[in-house]
C-alpha cells in the first residue's frame, strides 16, 4: 500500500507544478502559447541609431538574487501591443524599434512552474521617432513564502547605458 502511494505521489507531484497557460495579453504580453530560445550574442556593442521615423527600445534584465540552488536564471519574455518582441535570460539585454506613439509593454516569466508563470508587468511608453528608451526587468524566484517577482521600469538614458554595460546581448527565437 505505502508503495503504491509513493509511486503515486511521484507521479502525481510533477504535474501539480506545471503552469497553466496564464493571459496575459491585456498588459501588452503575446499569446502564452509562444516560448523563447535565448543565446548569449557574440560582439556586444552598441546599438544601432533608431531607423528612420521610428524609436529604439532597449529591454535589460537584472536577477535580484541570481539563481537560487539548482534553479536556472529567468528567462523573461518582452511583448508589445500584444505581439512578443523578444526574450532575456538572466543578465541580458536586446533592443528593438516601434513605431512613434503611444504603446503597452510587458514581460512576464517564461516557466512551466505556476509561480513564476504568473509573474508579469507592464508599463506604458509613449514613443517619438528617433528617441532612445530603456526598459529594466528585475526579477527574483519565488521560495518557500518569498512570491518571488518581475518588475519593469523606464529608466533614464545614464541608467540605461550603464545596465547594457554590465549585461550581455542576446539572440532569441521564437518556439511554439
């Protein structure tokens, strides 16, 4: 009998952490069905200029504490209007360009583990063409009564330049 419970409890454990899929759209976040491959990127240096008619958004990510013991460092997926535009993975940062305007950020945890599934925030940026902006992630791991969570911030060009100063570039690509 007790075996047959343990063997049932292993069994029955694993799937009482996976995540349900959460939804996120409403704060700008993609559909939750897409996940992200991130590398680190080979050459950091900086930027282009923003293109033509069109702003520069740089998204840096910051772990609070780094890993915790056998955890892997967070990796964040970054939407826009609805539509992912990238990922990061521990400290890490790309950019990309929008159009002038008013739009809905957001990132969120991408994890198959309910906790850190639902971590998620949003800000709103108002664009002009041939600006510069800088976004900073934070994130801490939930543990034991610690919620753990992601944070996202608009921080000034000076503060921006030096969070791309001690992250890494990435690449990413998108996985359904």
């Amino acid at each position: 009998m007790r075996k047959a419970l343990a063997i049932a409890l292993v069994l029955i454990a694993p799937t009482a952490t996976l995540a349900q899929r959460v939804n996120h759209s409403t704060g700008g976040c993609g559909p939750s069905n897409t996940n992200f491959t991130v590398k680190a990127a080979t050459g950091n240096g900086p930027g282009p200029a923003p293109a033509s008619g069109k702003a520069l958004v740089y998204v840096a990510q910051v772990m609070e504490n780094g890993p915790r013991q056998g955890q892997d460092d967070a990796t964040t997926r970054v939407g826009v209007d609805g539509t992912w535009v990238g990922a990061n993975h521990g400290n890490t940062y790309f950019y990309f360009s929008v159009d002038p305007g008013p739009h809905s950020v957001c990132v969120d945890w991408q994890s198959t583990l309910l906790a850190r599934s639902k971590l998620a925030a949003a800000a709103s940026l108002d664009a002009r063409a041939g600006s510069t902006y800088y976004f900073q992630v934070r994130t801490q791991d939930p543990a034991g009564d610690d919620p753990g969570y992601v944070k996202l911030k608009l921080v000034d060009a000076s503060e921006g330049r030096l969070l791309l100063g001690s992250s890494s570039g990435v690449t990413f690509t998108a996985k359904k």
